[in-house]
C-alpha cells in the first residue's frame, strides 16, 4: 500500500480528492479503526457508510497496492 497524508481539513480540495480516490482506500481515524472507500462513499469500519470520513479522521490516505 502506498500512503499519503494530506491536510484533512482543507474544504474544497479535501472533498474533491476524496472522491477521485480508488475504492479500497483506507482513512485511518485517530481514534483506531478507518473508513474505507466503498460505492456511494467511505464505510466506516464494519459500519455503515458516509459521504465522508469522520471527523477523527488523521488526513491520512492509504492507497491500496493495485492502484499506487
């Protein structure tokens, strides 16, 4: 897996990279656990799913293997 960080909360940019990133793309929390990127949004894990990562999201994005 390839991974990136990025500033989780810079508004129009942050939004428009987490929906061009691949399905399968991890979005670890803070607080343990991560979203994933799944059709219709990110699932939080073994949840339900979300427009976006919550907000104990690290800014970080794990790009899965296939797709760096």
């Amino acid at each position: 897996m390839r991974e990136i960080t990025i500033q989780a909360r810079q508004s129009g940019k942050t939004h428009q990279m987490l929906s061009e990133v691949p399905l399968g793309t991890k979005a670890p929390s803070g607080i343990g656990g991560h979203w994933t990127k799944v059709e219709g949004g990110w699932q939080a894990l073994g949840g339900d799913t979300f427009p976006r990562p919550g907000g104990a999201w690290t800014g970080q994005l794990i790009i899965p293997q296939s797709q760096s």
